[in-house]
C-alpha cells in the first residue's frame, strides 16, 4: 500500500522530489533518535555520579545542539531540493 503510493508520487512529482521528502523525514527522526538517546545516557550518567551533574549537563547540551544544527542543516538541503 505504502510503496503504491510512494511510485505515484514518484510519478507525479520526479524521484528527485521523493527523495528530498524521504531525506527530510529520515533527518527529522534521526535528529529526534539522537537527542533521545543523548538525554537518556546523561539521567543516566546523572544518576550514577550526582557530582558531576554540572558537567555531564553540558556536554549534553553541547551534543544535542550539534545534532541539532546537522539535522536542521540536512533538513534545509532536503528542502531546497523539494521546491527548486
């Protein structure tokens, strides 16, 4: 069902349009994975050593930032290729 209507808009659209919309979706959840993964690991690292609480905290937010800006980065790439 799903490829069906994948190759229709495939189709209709150009297969350089699917694959910039594929593309911005699997940044989206890839970015979304990572900054999960990375908040999870640092409660974590938290709960086992309390007294670096501090530094554990930023280096999580430093990590999350930088998946931040490539998936916003791949996002925008996606994006340019949809609509130019």
């Amino acid at each position: 069902m799903l490829l069906s209507v994948l190759l229709q808009a495939a189709a209709g659209a150009g297969i350089g349009k699917l694959g910039a919309a594929l593309g911005a979706g699997m940044a989206v959840i890839g970015a979304g994975m990572g900054i999960g993964k990375i908040g999870g690991s640092a409660m974590e690292g938290i709960a086992r050593q309390p007294e670096a609480s501090n530094d554990i905290r930023m280096n999580m937010i430093i990590a999350a930032a930088l998946v931040e800006g490539v998936a916003l980065l791949a996002l925008v790439v996606c994006l340019l290729v949809l609509f130019l």
